[in-house]
C-alpha cells in the first residue's frame, strides 16, 4: 500500500502492502477487510416500509400488501461480505458494495512511521480496473478521518474469443506523515 523515500533521490522502498486471507477468511475477515458503513445515517435512507408503525395493516388490500413484501425483498449478493478474494493481493467488489481497508492488517500505520523513523513521504500505488472509486482517507491520533484523494477508476474491458486486453491502470499519490507524528492512520475505500 505504502512505500518510502530513503534518499533524496527519490528511490522508494516497500514498507507495507494490502493483503488479505486465503484460509479462514469467513474468520479472520474482518481484520483485513469490512463492508463499508457511513458513520451516520441521513434520514432519507430510511424506508418507511422497515417500520411497521407506519403501515396501518387492517386498512390495506391483499394485493397492495402483496406488492409492499415484494417491494422489500432484496437479492442477497453473492457473497456475504459483497466482495471476493481473488488471492492474496486481489479482491473483486460486487456491484453496489463498498469496502473499507480501515482494519488490524491494512490500514498504515503512519503516526508510528512518523514517530520511529525519518520518513517523510509515503506513495501510494494500486492496479485496479472496473468502474467505481478509490478514496483514501487519513485519521488523526484523536480518530478523526477526512479524505486525503479520491480517484475515479473506469476502465473498459475488451474480452472475446481472440482478443483479451488488460485494461487496468495504475493509480499513485504522495502522502505526507507532517502532522502526523502523535498517531494517525492511512487506508482506503472502494465503491
């Protein structure tokens, strides 16, 4: 996920990579990654159908509470967690999920890079590929997070019979540690 500058002529060495379990991963999945959540909801994300309160059960027809059930069911994603571990350094999002690396194992631990060495940059690279975005997000020693840069991925892909193109592309940012030496976190999020 990171790397640092050890020179002033900008060589880069890798201090940290995102990576995610192959075995056990129905346990040990949320330490790598976790479905996304905001951290309050608006409330018009609320569906008055959730509450019961508000449907008045002896003044509705049979075919409109017919309709208000099919209206509530929802497809579940194929996997429960809405993304699938490709192998050890790839994952796959399903549609209309979102992911949050903000876990044990991959989010940087950049207050202690700040603290314990001389470092003063990190950059920040992924291959990626699809239609969606990429925010990374950095947090103070006091948890608060605010995004750092966000990259809007849209990649084509071209699969027949003959021809197989890769169309991924190569996402990088430099990221600062200045400010962050009482504690602080990088990591990001798909959608």
């Amino acid at each position: 996920m990171a790397q640092t500058s050890t020179s002033s002529s900008k060589q880069w060495e890798t201090v940290n990579r995102v990576v995610y379990p192959t075995k056990d991963a129905d346990l040990t999945m949320p330490l790598y990654a976790v479905n996304w959540h905001p951290a309050h909801f608006d409330a018009s994300v609320f569906d008055e159908r959730d509450s019961m309160l508000s449907v008045d059960l002896n003044a509705i027809t049979r075919s409109d509470f017919n309709r208000l059930v099919a209206q509530g069911i929802r497809p579940a994603p194929e996997e429960p967690h809405g993304f699938k571990i490709n192998s050890r350094d790839s994952i796959t999002l399903e549609p209309c999920t979102h992911i949050s690396l903000c876990t044990y194992f991959n989010a940087f631990p950049a207050g202690y890079w700040r603290h314990w060495t001389r470092v003063k940059h990190l950059r920040f690279s992924a291959r990626v590929s699809g239609v969606g975005t990429l925010t990374l997000f950095q947090s103070t020693a006091r948890g608060l997070s605010t995004p750092v840069k966000t990259f809007t991925i849209h990649t084509e892909s071209t699969e027949s019979a003959s021809d197989s193109t890769d169309t991924s592309q190569v996402i990088e940012s430099i990221l600062s540690l200045k400010g962050m030496l009482d504690g602080g976190y990088y990591w990001l999020d798909a959608r």
